[in-house]
C-alpha cells in the first residue's frame, strides 16, 4: 500500500501540467508587484468573466497595446518635427557664425596695427592716470587747502575760527613732512615747500600770540571764565617759549591786578550786597583782623592756583612754572597786607593777643607754603610779619620781666605769694594755652616753650629772691618755697617743661633742707640739747671724758633731757609758725617727717656718747632713760 502511494506521487511530479498547477498554487500573487500591476491594468478592460471574453482576452490585449504605441508614434512624430526645426535654427547659426569668424579674421588681420596702437595709449594713459594721483596725493599732503589758508589768516576783527588749531596742527604735520622729502631726490621741493610752511607758521604763531595776548588782557574778573579754545592756545604756543612767557605774563598782570582790586574790595567793601562785611570793620579785633585778611589771601592763593592749572592742564608746563606765575600773581596784596598786620603788632601791647597772632602766622605759613614756593613774595611777607610778631611777643614778656624787676613787692605776712608773682603765673598760663591749641609743629613749639620759660620763669626766680633778701633765714626758706611751689605747680600742666621742673624741684629741696635745719635746731635749743649736741659732735679722745667737761656734767644733762621729754609729749608745740604757712600738703609732711629724722639721729648720738663707759656718766640709764627707737617711735 505504501509502495502504491509512492508510485502515485511519483507519477505526478512526473506530469507537467501537475507540475505547473502546483506552481501556480504555491505562487504567492501579494509578493509579485508586476503580476499586480498587469492585472489592474487588465481589469481597466476586462469586465466580464466569460468564456468569449476569456478566448478574446489575448486579441484585446495586442490591440490594447498597438493603439498605445500609435498615440506614442504620433506624439513623437510632432517632437521629430520640432526637433528637424530647431536643428535648421542651429545650423543656420553655425552658418552665420562660421560666416562672422570668418570676416572678423579677415577684419582682425586688416586692423592688427590699429589694435596696438590703442594697447599703447591704453598703457600711456594709465601711466598718466598713475602719475595724476601721485601728483593730487603729494599735493594733498604737502600743500594747504584753500579752506585752510583762510583760517590761517584769520579775520580782520582779529577772532579765532574753531579750526585754526587743526589748520596749524596741518602746517606743522607738512613741515616735519618735508624733512623726509630732503633725504630723497626731491630736495628742492622739499626746501621751498618747507620755507612755503615756515613761513605760514610764523604768521600763524604771530597772530595766535595776539590773539591770546588779547584773551588774557580780558580776564580781570573775580572768577575768570578760561576757555578751552584759550588752553588749546597756549599748548600750541609753547613750541614758541618766548611767545608762552610774554602770553603768561600778560596772564599774570591781568590776575594779580584782579587780585589786588579784589583784596582791597574785600577789606573796604565787603562781598557782594555787603556779604560778608568788609574786614576793615573788625580792624578794632585784632585777632579776628589779621585772620580774616590771612583766610582771603589763603582762598585767593588757592583759587589762583587752581585757575593757573586749569589754564594749564594741555600744556607740559612744570610745577616751579606754576609757582613762579603764582608768586607773580600774589605778588600784589603783600604791600597793603604787609601794612595793616604792622599796624596791628606795634599797637598791641598785650603779650597773650601777640602770642595768639603769632600761632595764628604761622599756622597760616604753614598752610600756604603747601600751595605756593618757598621763595614767592606772599609767603616771605608772611615770615616778615611772623617774625615781628614773635620779637614783639618775646618784646613784651622782657618789659613784663624788667618791670617785676624795678619795682619788687614785699612779702605779704602770710609768706605767700605776691600779687605780681599771681598775676605774671596767670599771664604764662594763658600765654601757654594758646601755645597747647596752636598747630605749629612740635619742634617749632619746644623752642618756643624754651624761650617763653627763659623770658619768665628766670626773672620770676630773681624777683622773689629779691623780694625774699631781707628775710630771716626761717621766713627765706618759706617764703620761696612757696613761691617756687607756686611757679611748679603752674608748669606741672605744660609738656616740654621737665627741664624746669626739675630746677625747681632742686631748689625747692635746698630750702626744704634749711627749713628743716632750722626746725632741727629750733628743737633742740627750746630743750637746751644744743650745746649738749655741739660738744658731742666737736669732742675727741684727747679732750678726756664728756662727763667731765663744762656743761656737759650729768644734772646738766639730765635737766636737759627732762626738758626733751616735754617735747617727745608735744611735738607741735615747738614746731616753726613758718613750717604751718607752706602751701603744700606735702611740703609740710616732708618738712615734718626729716626734721624728726634728724633731731632722732641727733638724740642717738648723743644717747650713743652718754651711754659710752669711757664718758664715765653715773647711771646713764636715768640721764637718758629713752632709747633712740622709742624716741622715733614717739615722734612718728
């Protein structure tokens, strides 16, 4: 049975027709895009299934296709016409051309000279075409416009066009231009160009320099109004220094009047609408007077200043320039300046206002010698006037001195101070205060302390040393410590003053030294230990026991010692009246405190002398009962 279905499928793999139908049925019609199309084409016609149709399917198909090739012959055949037309256009184009080259040849061959002779002037013109724009170029940049020259020459009003400067900034361009052109072959041209442009910038210059000249004359006003076209003038003229000195000058005449005219305005007139007042009212003020003229010519230094930099500020001119015409301006207002603070100095005669306007000199020296040079009239009048302030100042401090001299007061009963020692203390203190609110430097004010101490302090000394010489020694040393604790204590406030201070303090310890001396040996004779002490400070060995000499006997000695003991219960009450009227505290402490130091170290020589067995004394234990410790003790 197998074997039969083998035979069978074997049988028709072997028929072509099987073979065929079995193609046909595993074709796959989805993938076969021709077989697609063909049938949609074919269904455009095909409308029936029948069996008609299908036998005249292959018929319609071949006629289908030759009514499709006879619309394609007939289309082509009209393109196949055009085309015969446009290639008889061609070629009657090409005729025509091959006919044209051929007469241009034949024209060419005859016109062969023509042709270079026009390549030729073509060549000549472009040289002269070349030869034109280097000639418009050199003269564009070595000869001056029409437009120029005239603003060169200017009007016959004498103004300044807007640009001039460019005009001449142009003719100085051509005349550093020509020096190029003397290194080349061109050395004639170069020269008369170069005498052409020397020539337009000395006139140029020339009418510049008046014209400035004419511009500085105007500015004469109170706040002077500079111009820039005025700055832009002086730049170009310092390539002529002469011309921008004598322009400087005039400037300097024109402000320094203005100056003049306004310090005087200022001093009589006052401000505008009478504000401020004019400085010549507070002429009675001293003080208030010379500051108010010193801040004007303060504000005039500086705002002539600040003018001249503004005028200046194109120009390369140098500082020292700046201060020379400044010292010129200034130069003006020295005189009645000069005038009115003399008048001041020699009318005063109060030593603490010409110390004042003195600090007030220098301050204001100090301040315009930052504006102005060291050397310009202003300053140096100032210095001048300065200068007479400080001789009349140091002047009167010498008469205030020479007058405590010439007439010395007593001292009063009291032993205090005396009105003139008071009231010359009260001047040095106001003296001195000014000085601590001046702004003077610190070197110039050391001097100054230095020289005002000198011219005080020194004829102070002298007068109550004087005032004091018909003193007992006691009221001496009293009355001049307080007088120097006085002239101490003024100084104690004042810086630059420890060198006088420590004099005084000196001093005061020499007669404290004496005061205490005295109240020593006041002590020690009220108890009758004076001669005692003399014998014991005077003996030697050779003069055999102190027992033995005259007065120094024990009743003696004891009586005396019993009398010690009724001051060791009453200090106070043998002490100087004179050691009560020290001023100090302090002073009467110390006074106190080294009296009794040294009537203790007197009292222990002598307790050391009388307990001595070699002084033979009977029991010297009852002739000196107390030790020098509680001696000390009692007393402190």
């Amino acid at each position: 049975m197998a074997d039969k279905d083998q035979a069978d499928v074997s049988g028709q793999q072997s028929n072509p027709l099987s073979r065929k139908l079995n193609k046909i049925l595993e074709t796959r019609l989805e993938n076969d895009k021709d077989l697609l199309e063909a049938l949609k084409a074919m269904s455009s016609f095909f409308m029936e299934n029948n069996l008609r149709s299908r036998r005249n399917l292959r018929s319609d198909i071949e006629k289908r296709s030759l009514a499709i090739n006879e619309e394609f012959l007939s289309a082509f055949q009209a393109v196949k016409e055009q085309l015969d037309s446009v290639y008889g256009d061609v070629k009657a184009m090409s005729d025509c051309c091959q006919d044209m080259t051929n007469r241009l040849k034949a024209a060419k061959a005859q016109t062969n000279h023509l042709i270079s002779q026009t390549t030729k002037l073509h060549a000549e013109s472009q040289k002269l075409h070349m030869k034109q724009e280097v000639a418009s170029s050199f003269l564009e940049k070595f000869q001056l416009k029409v437009d120029e020259i005239k603003v060169l020459r200017g009007h016959r009003d004498g103004s300044l066009h807007e640009d001039f400067f460019k005009a001449l900034k142009r003719v100085k361009q051509i005349h550093s231009d020509c020096k190029v052109l003397l290194r080349t072959n061109q050395q004639t041209a170069g020269l008369e160009i170069m005498e052409s442009m020397a020539l337009q910038l000395e006139s140029a210059y020339e009418r510049l320099y008046r014209w400035t000249q004419n511009e500085c004359r105007q500015l004469t006003s109170d706040t002077p109004d500079v111009s820039p076209k005025l700055c832009q003038a002086l730049e170009a003229l310092q390539d002529r220094p002469v011309l921008f000195k004598y322009s400087m000058d005039e400037y300097g005449t024109a402000r320094r009047s203005a100056v003049v005219r306004g310090f005087i305005d200022a001093l009589t007139r006052g401000g505008p609408g009478g504000t401020p007042r004019p400085i010549e009212l507070h002429s009675h003020d001293p003080l208030r007077y010379t500051g108010d003229m010193l801040a004007w010519v303060h504000q005039a230094t500086a705002s002539e200043k600040e003018y001249l930099q503004t005028l200046l500020r194109l120009c390369q001119a140098s500082s020292a320039s700046v201060e020379d015409n400044l010292g010129h301006i200034t130069e003006g207002i020295c005189r009645p300046f000069k005038v009115r603070v003399e008048q001041v100095l020699v009318s005063e005669q109060e030593a603490v206002t010409l110390y004042k306007l003195d600090n007030l000199l220098k301050f204001y020296h100090n301040t315009i010698s930052q504006i102005v040079a060291a050397d310009s009239a202003v300053l140096i009048t100032i210095t001048e006037v300065q200068d007479l302030s400080h001789r009349m100042f140091f002047n009167s401090l010498t008469c205030h001195a020479n007058r405590l001299l010439d007439k010395v007061d007593l001292p009063p009963a009291d032993l205090g101070p005396t009105s003139s020692l008071t009231q010359t203390l009260q001047l040095l203190r106001d003296v001195l205060a000014c000085h601590d609110a001046s702004v003077v430097p610190v070197d110039d004010k050391k001097q100054d302390y230095k020289q005002i101490l000198s011219c005080v302090i020194d004829p102070l000394l002298q007068m109550c040393s004087m005032s004091a010489s018909r003193l007992n020694t006691v009221d001496m040393a009293a009355y001049m410590i307080n007088c120097i604790y006085l002239i101490h204590s003024t100084l104690a406030l004042y810086q630059f003053t420890d060198t006088r201070l420590e004099m005084l303090q000196a001093q005061t310890e020499a007669h404290v030294d004496t005061l205490v001396s005295e109240q020593a040996a006041y002590v020690l004779n009220r108890v009758g230990l004076t001669y005692v002490y003399s014998c014991i400070q005077q003996y030697t060995d050779s003069q055999g026991p102190l027992s033995q000499m005259q007065g120094m006997d024990t009743i003696s000695v004891k009586s005396a010692m019993n009398k010690f003991d009724s001051y060791l219960a009453s200090p106070d009450s043998l002490a100087l009246p004179q050691c009560g009227l020290l001023l100090g505290t302090l002073l009467r402490e110390t006074v106190k405190r080294r009296s009794v130091e040294l009537i203790c170290q007197a009292y222990q020589q002598m307790y050391a002398a009388i307990t001595d067995p070699k002084q033979e004394y009977k029991d010297p234990q009852s002739t000196v009962p107390r030790t020098p410790e509680q001696v000390l003790k009692l007393l402190s």
